[in-house]
C-alpha cells in the first residue's frame, strides 16, 4: 500500500495522459508490467501495487514527488506579469560554452537582457509563455536556450536545452 492523495487518479491522468491509472502512471515511466495490478482503495488513501519490488518502490517514489513538488503556475498572462521587471541570477547555470550569463533581465515585449558575472550586457534574449504557463527563452538567434514554468512560490524552474539538469531559482525585483 502507498499512500495517495484522494485525487491521486484524475491529478495523474490530467498530468501525464491516459484512460486509468496504470496507463498515466506508465505515461509518468513508471515500469509496471502488463501483469502488474494497480488498485486505489478511497477509503484508506493508498494505491495497492502488485508487482516487484522495483516497480513499487519507483511508484512510491513517483507519487511522493508529484506531491511534494511546488504547484506550477499555468496562466500564461499571470506567469508574464510576473516575470516583467524581475531578474534571475543564472551565475551558477551551465550553459553551452559559447554562452556566460550571470544574469537574466525580463522586460516587457518579450525582451530579456542577459549580463555577465561583471554586470556587462552579454546577450540579447527573447522570452515567451506558452497558453500553458510554459516559458521560453532563446538568444536572438532563436537558439532555444531554456524552458520551464514559475512555480507557487515565484521561482523560475526550468532545464537547459537538450540538458535534463533542472534548475530552480528564485525570482528577484530589477
């Protein structure tokens, strides 16, 4: 038995896809083979797993993270207002190498200046959101350079293109 959210189902089903549980969880990775069962029992909030040991424990983990994760901010408009005229300090990210940024500026029109370590401007940037909430940032060549999402507390979440380092940094005021 794992323990789950009562609305464990639908929070999956709407997140990764699919018609049941199961098919969400396996759309999540999750390892679950044709054989294995997978129960929600309402009444104790626990999913009942039966498969090996490997595939409970990877659900177990999975759930906990799904829960334990920041909500996401997923109002496209609510997430641009609230990247206007702040900063993120990106000293500590690994771009590629042709790319040094200490910081990033968001302003409005989807502009986003990046600076270097030495406060110098070091690349123009563009920035978009998705209907979804998603942001976008690329150079101004369109080089796609990172995507994520701002979560409940204001931080920026993403991953480097073509990386899978997630990052997450706290908004700051200009």
């Amino acid at each position: 038995m794992i323990p789950a959210s009562p609305g464990v189902e639908m929070d999956f089903k709407s997140e990764y896809g699919g018609s049941t549980l199961k098919e969400a969880l396996i759309n999540a990775g999750a390892p679950i083979a044709g054989s294995d069962t997978l129960r929600y029992d309402s009444k104790s909030i626990a999913l009942a797993v039966d498969g090996n040991k490997a595939t409970i424990r990877y659900i177990q983990t999975l759930v906990a993270d799904f829960y334990s994760r920041p909500p996401v901010q997923r109002d496209g408009e609510e997430v641009s207002r609230q990247l206007i005229g702040k900063t993120a300090e990106l000293s500590d990210v690994d771009f590629p190498s042709d790319m040094k940024l200490g910081t990033i500026r968001f302003e409005a029109d989807h502009v986003a200046v990046g600076f270097d370590a030495k406060g110098g401007r070091s690349a123009d940037l563009r920035w978009a959101v998705s209907s979804k909430g998603d942001i976008f940032i690329r150079h101004s060549d369109g080089r796609l350079l990172l995507n994520g999402n701002l979560n409940a507390p204001g931080s920026l979440v993403f991953t480097l293109a073509k990386q899978t380092k997630a990052y997450d940094i706290a908004l700051q005021p200009r």
